[in-house]
C-alpha cells in the first residue's frame, strides 16, 4: 500500500474523491510522503492533512485556497480559515471573543453580515460590537462548525496551497513539495466538475495560484486577503457573499 493511499485512508477521504486526490498525490515525492507518515511532528498531521476532501463532489461550485494550517495543534484542522478552536460565533456583547481574537475569521463573519444587510456600517465606517450584540441571531447559524457547513452546502472545498507547516521546514521550502500537487489537482477538478467552479484567492496565494498552468481554467475572485480590514469593504466578497447567505441556519 503505497503512502499517498494511507494518508488517502486515514483521512476519509470521500470515495468521490479518492482517484482525484490520489493522482494528485503521485506528483509529490514519495520520500517525503513516507517522512510525513513517520513523523508526528507536523500540522495538522495525516489524520487530517487531506480533511478538505472529506466532502462528495457533487455541488462543487467554489474552491478556496489558503496558504497554510494554523500553527497551533488545537486550531489546525486540514480545512482552509477553519480555527478548530473555535466555538460559538456570538456572545452577549457581539462576536465572541474567540472569533473576536481571529483576524481573518472575524472578518470574514463581518463581510458577511455587511452583505447580507444583517448589520450596518457606523459613522466611522466600522462594524462594532455593539450593532452585532443588537442583532436577532435566532435565525442565524450559531457556531463556527455550523458556518463551515454552510459553506460546504454552497459548494465550498477549502484547503491550503501547502497544507503542511513542519517545525523543521520554512514554509517557502514545503510549499516546493505540494505546487505539482496543486496544478494537477486543479486539472482533475477541471476536467472532472459538473459546473464551472471558481477559484477564491485571498491575499498573496493568489500570487502563487495563478502562476500555476492549470489555474487558467478557471474563474477567479481575487481581493486582500481577510486579514485586512478593507476585505469587509471588497465588492466581489460582499456580492457573493450577499448572494449564497452562510449566515442563515439554512442555505439553499
């Protein structure tokens, strides 16, 4: 049994998904894939280095790159801007202080709640706590897994264009690993979707993303990434955002 199909098994991956992923995995060199299984030291490790494939293909509509996994054991989870550490969205006061601590997330959750005409902007242009703490959430998804979820239902796949940060290794120099991997991937996917599926690239992956030969069969959505404020701001996140609704409890 080669590596790339146990690191296949021990992450789930979704059968849809296998022969895709599999191929991809024949471009990375097979002694790095054994060093990753014999090591232990990584993020977020092989049970979940390919948890972004865990869901089918039907649906497929929009494939969200990230750069890395979170640095922290609790937080890295294989799946792109997912903070496992992460609970409830909201508290008394407005975002929780979890996600109120997150950057990118608390951005993002910001974006969507501007775009889906949930809160406005104050006289400063900013989106405080206090109009958030206003806010009827009855109707709203409650947690950071069940925002993920939406997501997933609107046709989301999220992974990282280097889904391995190694202690020992600068990321500069494990991304060298996964770039064949990531052209061929998005080939399959290509070649292989139902639909027309668009590339969202946030921030300097774009960079990296569209240097690769099989990224120009698609479509993009190219902005700051979420760490900056002016995300909240970025007409095409707030179109789409405003369009697909991942704060409702449901999505169509």
């Amino acid at each position: 049994m080669t590596s790339a199909s146990i690191l296949i098994d021990r992450c789930g991956v979704h059968r849809e998904w296998r022969e895709i992923v599999e191929n991809a995995l024949a471009r990375v060199d097979s002694d790095y894939l054994d060093s990753l299984l014999n090591d232990d030291g990584w993020l977020p490790g092989s049970e979940r280095l390919l948890a972004a494939f865990r869901r089918d293909r039907s649906g497929l509509r929009y494939l969200l790159i990230g750069e890395s996994p979170y640095p922290r054991a609790e937080s890295a989870n294989g799946i792109a801007f997912y903070d496992a550490a992460v609970g409830d969205l909201w508290s008394d006061s407005g975002l929780s202080k979890a996600v109120n601590r997150a950057t990118s997330l608390r951005n993002i959750v910001k974006t969507a709640l501007l775009a889906e005409g949930l809160v406005q902007t104050d006289s400063d242009g900013r989106i405080t706590q206090q109009a958030i703490a206003k806010l009827d959430k009855a109707g709203l998804v409650q947690s950071l897994h069940e925002l993920f979820a939406n997501l997933e239902r609107a046709g989301f796949l999220m992974l990282n264009a280097t889904p391995v940060l190694h202690p020992q290794r600068k990321p500069a120099l494990e991304a060298r690993y996964w770039r064949d991997f990531l052209d061929e991937l998005l080939a399959l996917i290509a070649r292989h979707a139902a639909q027309r599926v668009t590339l969202l690239l946030w921030g300097k992956i774009a960079g990296l993303v569209e240097a690769l030969s099989a990224s120009a069969q698609f479509d993009k959505l190219v902005c700051e990434h979420p760490y900056n404020m002016s995300f909240i701001d970025n007409p095409g996140m707030l179109r789409l955002f405003a369009q697909l609704r991942i704060l409702q409890k449901t999505v169509n």
